[in-house]
C-alpha cells in the first residue's frame, strides 16, 4: 500500500488501529466476529517500510478468549504475528492474574522491555485513544455510520471513556491528565447516557467531579436525577440535585415537580416538603403549576390532610393560587366527605382574587349529594343558573337527579330532567342510566322503559349499565324471566356483563330458589374476565347449604378462590353454620381456622353460631377453645372461663338455620 507522506500513513495507521481498539473494548460481547475483524484491519498494516512510531494494542484476556480459553488465545496471538511488522512482547503470563493475561503487540521493532507498570501504562486504551485523537475527522472509525458530529460528541471517544470506566483492568488514575484535557460536559452526558446503569453514572459523576473538576451540564443531572428515582434510589437522586445545587445550576418547574412527586409516591411526604422549602429559602420560584401537580398527586393518594397543609403552609407565602387549585382541594375534601372545609375554600376564592368555574360548583354538587345533603346541593344549581359568566352542564344536573333517586324522590327528579331539556342542555348517557335505574329501584318499570324510549330517541345507545339496571328492576318486581329476556337481549348486541350484572341474576335466581340456574351462572362467570366480587357467590352458597348440599357449597368456594375471588366473613359464616347443621363438626371447626389463618376477622354472629353448635354436639372442650380466641385474640367481649360455658349450655343460643 502506498502513501504520499508520512503523515498520510500515520493517519491511516491511526484509523486501522483506533478501528481494532474499538473492536476490543467496546464490542467484547461478540467476541467470535471480533476475531475475524481484527485480523482484517491488522492485514492492513503491512507496508514495505517501516516508519518511526510505535503502535501500541494492548488485548484482553477477556475480550480475547472464547469460552474463558488461554490456549485459543495465545493461538490468535500467534494469528496477528504472522501477519508481519506485529510482534509479540509477551503473551499470556500465569503469573500476572491480576491483570486478566494481558497481552501486548506492537507494529514496527518491538519495545525493549517487560510487562512492567509502565508499560501497563503506556499500553493502556486511552493511550490508543489519544493518538487516535491526532488523526483528522474524516479517518477515524465509523465516521459515516455511527456519529453525528454536528449535534453529539464523538462516538469513539464516548466508548473509551465508558469502557475505562467499567473494565476492572483499566486504571483512571493513569488517564487524569488526558481526561481533564478532553472531557467536556456534553461528553460526560454522552458517557452516562451509554453506561445505562444509574448506579455506574452516580460513581462517574462522582469521579469526574472530585478528580477532574468538571462542571456537569443540567442536562447531565437531569437525566441521572430521573434514572435514579425510576430505580428507587431517590436518596441518591437527592444527593445528585444537591450537586447540581452546588454547582450553580437552578433546576426548572419539570424537574422540581418531577423530584418531589417522586419523594412523595414512595411516601416520604416530609422530605419532599424539606425540598421545597429549602428551595424557597434559596429564593428558587416553584409555578403554580407545580405545585397543583404535587396537591392533585397527595388527592390521589387520599392523603388530603398533606395536601391541605401543603396550601396553607407554602401556597399561601410562595404562590398564587388559581382555580384550578381550588378545584384540587374541594374535589378532594368533598372525596372523603368534609364537606364543610370544602365550602371554606369555595368561599376563600374570592379573596384571592379567583373564580369559581362549572367544575368547581359541579364538584361542590357532588360532594354535597354523595352525603345525602341534596337540598343544599339543589340551591347551588339554582346559584350556577344565575350565573352569567357560565352555565351548568349535564354534570351538573346529573349529580342533583342521582341523589334525588337515591332517595326515592322520581317525582324532584324528573322535574329536574325535564327543566334540563327546556333549557336546552342536552342529558348524555349517565344522565338515563340514572333516572333508569332511580325508576327500577322505585318499582316504575314502566317510566323506567319510556326514559329508555328517550335514550334512544336522543342518539344515545343503551350500554352494559342501562341494561344492568333494567334487569335489577324487573327481579326486583319479581319478573325474573324478564330479567333472563334482557340478559339474553345484550348478549345479542355483544355487550359483556359485568360483575353487577351476574350479581342481580343471582340473587334474583336464589330467592326463587332456582339454585341451578344460578349455579349456571356462577359456572358462566367461572370462564369470564371478571374478577368477581363474595356477593355473587354467597347467596348460592347460602342456597345449597339450606338446601343441605355442603359439598356443592364447598365446591363454589374452591371455584370462587381460583378466580382470586377472596371469601368474606358472611361466605365463611355461611358454610360454618351450613355444615354444623349438617352434623360436620370438625369440617366447621376447619372452616373457622381458615378463616383466621387468612386474616378474616369473624363476628359474633360466626362466633356465637359455631359455640351454640359445638355445645349442643357434646364438644364443650372445643367450644372453650373458640371463645378463649374470640376473648383473647378477636377481643368480642366473650369469657374464657368454664363457668360462662355452663351457663351457655343452660341459656342456649339462637341459631339462624
């Protein structure tokens, strides 16, 4: 191969040989086409005459081996020396285990010494690297394929500095002054975003902090702040915003909400706060945004109380609230029924110069319903309607109608559906499933089908729910078969039950006393989706156990628990008294032990029940035993002493068969 100077052979020499030391390093993992590649850039090298620098490759055992085999090895070794002007100052030594068989090769006259220190040292990847670095852009490796050197720094380098951090072998020590020559901030972005391990881009940071004095770009600590925190390791995240802090750098709204919320979802709530006020005292500005974020995240969680003392304690110094704050507060204080406080922030709106808007009032609405003040969530419709900036929505009228039907009161409720329309506010699909279902509890099937008449004249197609509540009001009528015709009916129209829906058959069914219709059912539901509730199975259970089948009732419950359906004190009471009626004494006892062993707490009733039966069965040593537990260890308030067992036995207990 010729070359027009020496120059252009030491750039070529440079690109082959950056071109191997990649292949080593970086791509250890393909070890087997390594091999092939290497030997294809080394052929390369062959000239007719020598030039005066030597090249330096320092190989791995690690990357070298196949299969953890020296002897291979040492047989690629012999490989590249055929090839000419590389030789081999030492192959794998035994003796140097700590270095993992590290082999040296040269191109040119072979260096006069031993695998001392320094030569570990001066055949180290970064010595490769740097005379990599003399060569002009367009010759160094995967140029065309690999890099973008207008927007990123370049791959090669990025490579080296990552492998050096994470081979055993390669001492940083030695490279400090090459590193702080050439290590900038979008690199050390680079190299973290291509270790992929927060942990490793902690421990670089770390070291190119304290050894090199890099000053990291936001951008660096952003990403290692969110790595950290999706992996768990927020208290490192927080000791990498205090690096971040330290070097000058204000972190924006993103990441402040980002690293709070993070604190507050694993539930340290106290230190996400200690955050927030240690960034106030540093006069960073935390946006209203930000902090109706962090207040919707404490709703959510039902933590309502830590959100009420995060608004009085930072909103009110640090920020100006908005509406959408007070929406925030209101929805969840009328969430967990305080709806008291609820009208205190609806009424410190104005103080701070906020309005009120529909969500607001249709919030307040709701929450006054949901705890059956429904007079007082009337008048603040009638307050919306006078409104001139906005008007109330079908949200509005809705929540109204819903608690009117509660009630029983069709009568208010159909007044309001019908002020609704005059005004010209169009009802949706929640508006009929709930006069619907009001009409069907009310036993008004026939006003419950003309609203269903009404749906479908206004465009809106009866769902799941329309036809879960047409069924319930007809078994509620006693018109079971009808119920059955409307099940039917929605299988027809592919729309999926769900588990209300077998619920309201089932229990219609049982107390009819159609037990295998509604066994049919439970067997339906067993090859379903639906993740049932105990109140689907435990009226047949109840059914077969009066009916004194115990072993059918037994087999519902193994089909209930391989739905991951998980009994509930009235299925356990229910099985307890069905086998003690049946003279199964023992088979009750293990029911009862059940019971306690998966955490379900009976009741008196359970209690009572099964000591009431023991007593009458002769077993009185049994019967102390289960009232010792329920005085001792359920705290029911029963004696333990053999006095209260006679005094039982001579009293009796009422038993429901």
């Amino acid at each position: 191969m010729e070359f027009e100077d020496e120059h252009s052979r030491v750039i070529f020499v440079t690109s082959v040989v950056g071109k191997v030391m990649l292949i080593l390093f970086c791509d250890i993992e393909i070890v087997d086409n390594s091999q092939a590649a290497i030997s294809s850039h080394l052929s390369t090298l062959r000239s007719p005459s020598p030039f005066p620098i030597f090249i330096t490759v320092v190989v791995s055992h690690v990357a070298m081996k196949v299969r953890s085999s020296v002897k291979q090895m040492c047989q690629f070794c012999k490989t590249i020396k055929r090839l000419g002007r590389v030789s081999v100052i030492c192959s794998a030594n035994p003796k140097h285990k700590q270095r993992q068989g590290m082999s040296t090769f040269t191109y040119g006259e072979p260096i006069p010494s031993t695998e001392t220190d320094e030569i570990y040292k001066l055949c180290s990847v970064i010595g490769i690297a740097h005379l990599h670095s003399f060569a002009p852009r367009e010759s160094r490796p995967f140029n065309d394929k690999e890099v973008n050197h207008r927007h990123s720094p370049e791959l090669w380098f990025v490579k080296v500095v990552c492998t050096l951090f994470i081979r055993p072998h390669c001492c940083l020590d030695t490279c400090l002054g090459y590193l702080s020559r050439n290590l900038t901030p979008l690199v050390s972005f680079e190299v973290i975003k291509w270790l992929n391990d927060p942990n490793l881009g902690l421990k670089f940071l770390e070291f190119s902090r304290v050894n090199l004095s890099l000053n990291h770009s936001f951008k660096t600590y952003n990403l290692l702040i969110r790595s950290l925190c999706e992996i768990g390791l927020h208290d490192s995240a927080k000791i990498v915003f205090d690096y971040m802090r330290s070097d000058g750098h204000l972190p924006n709204s993103q990441l402040i909400e980002f690293l709070v919320s993070s604190f507050m979802k694993v539930g340290k709530i106290d230190v996400g706060k200690r955050l927030l006020s240690q960034l106030h005292s540093e006069e960073v500005i935390v946006d209203t945004i930000t902090y109706n974020s962090l207040l919707n995240l404490l709703v959510k969680m039902n933590r309502v109380d830590e959100a009420v003392h995060m608004f009085k304690e930072h909103i009110g110094l640090y920020s100006r609230p908005d509406t959408w704050t007070f929406n925030i507060m209101i929805q969840g204080l009328c969430k967990i029924g305080e709806t008291n406080m609820a009208f205190e922030f609806f009424h410190d709106m104005g103080s701070v110069g906020c309005s009120p808007d529909v969500v607001t009032y249709n919030t307040l609405i709701g929450g006054m319903c949901k705890v059956n003040e429904v007079d007082r969530g009337h008048k603040l419709l009638k307050e919306v309607q006078l409104r001139s900036d906005f008007l109330p929505d079908a949200v509005t009228y809705t929540s109204v109608m819903s608690a009117y039907c509660k009630l029983g009161k069709m009568g208010e409720a159909s007044n309001l559906y019908d002020e609704m329309v005059s005004s010209l506010i169009e009802p949706n699909a929640v508006t009929f499933n709930v006069l619907i279902d009001g009409f069907g509890k009310a036993g008004d099937m026939v006003s419950a089908e003309s609203m269903c008449e009404r749906m479908l004249s206004r465009g809106w197609i009866p769902d799941v729910v329309t036809f879960t509540s047409l069924i319930d009001g007809y078994c509620r009528n006693g018109q079971v078969n009808r119920g059955l015709k409307l099940w039917d009916e929605m299988k027809a129209r592919n729309l999926s039950p769900n588990v209300y829906t077998f619920a309201v058959l089932v229990n219609a069914l049982c107390k009819e006393n159609r037990l295998n219709e509604a066994r049919q059912f439970l067997r339906e539901l067993k090859w379903s989706d639906i993740i049932p509730k105990p109140f689907i199975y435990n009226p047949v259970i109840d059914g077969f156990c009066k009916a004194g089948n115990v072993d059918e009732a037994n087999a519902i419950l193994t089909e209930m628990e391989e739905k991951r359906c998980k009994p509930d004190k009235v299925t356990f009471t229910i099985l307890i008294i069905g086998h003690c009626v049946k003279g199964r004494m023992f088979e009750a006892i293990s029911i009862f032990n059940k019971m306690l062993v998966i955490g379900c707490a009976p009741d008196n009733i359970t209690v009572n029940s099964l000591i009431s039966f023991l007593l009458k069965s002769g077993m009185p040593n049994e019967a102390f035993r289960i009232m010792r537990i329920a005085s001792e260890d359920l705290n029911l308030g029963f004696s333990s002493s053999k006095k209260a067992i006679n005094m039982s036995t001579s009293t009796g207990i009422s038993v429901a068969a």
